[in-house]
C-alpha cells in the first residue's frame, strides 16, 4: 500500500510515533494492533488491507 505520505504526517494523524513507523516498516517490530488501528484510521483504509502487504 502506497499512500504518499511522510512519517512525520502519518505520525500527526495517528499518533503513532515516529521511531515507531520506522520500526513497522523496516519490519523490525511486530506491530501492536493498537498501532495498526490508528495507522489503518488516519489512512481511512480497512485494516486488512494494512495487514495483506
């Protein structure tokens, strides 16, 4: 999933912070699903979609 956006405005609209998206996206943390919520909320994406990539 691509959505276009900075760590720095993914973190302002999850409340996620911003170590922690990195550490998401490296792969190098098993995300809470606390973190995956907020992310999949401020994306306005169903989790799943979050979940298949």
């Amino acid at each position: 999933m691509q959505a276009n956006l900075t760590q720095e405005h993914l973190r302002d609209l999850s409340g996620v912070d911003r170590a922690t998206l990195q550490r998401i996206e490296a792969g190098t943390t098993d995300a809470r699903l606390s973190w995956l919520l907020r992310i999949a909320d401020a994306l306005d994406t169903p989790l799943a979609d979050l979940l298949r990539e």
